[in-house]
C-alpha cells in the first residue's frame, strides 16, 4: 500500500502518532478524513472547521 504525503506532512503525522495524538487539525484536503491514514495512524485527522 503507498500513501503519498509530502514530507512535512509525513513529518507532522508522525510525530503525532509517536505523541499519542488522538486528533489531528490541517486544511489540506488530502489529509482530512483520509480513512487510510487514519485507521493505519489511529487517528483522527479534521479540518478547523469541525471544531466550531
């Protein structure tokens, strides 16, 4: 399976993982809501907007 980030996203994502994080907040549409990445990071990754 590949998923394609750039680097500093890859970056960001990881070093969420290492923290435990359970929600992480971008505006990249790539990202937001991408099942794969969530379920592989266990994660769940939203844009902004949702928290309003």
């Amino acid at each position: 399976m590949t998923i394609r980030t750039d680097f500093m996203d890859a970056f960001h994502l990881a070093c969420s993982r290492q923290k435990h994080v359970k929600t992480f907040v971008t505006i990249d549409s790539r990202l937001v809501h991408n099942e794969v990445l969530e379920t592989l990071l266990e994660i769940r990754i939203m844009h902004p907007k949702e928290l309003i």
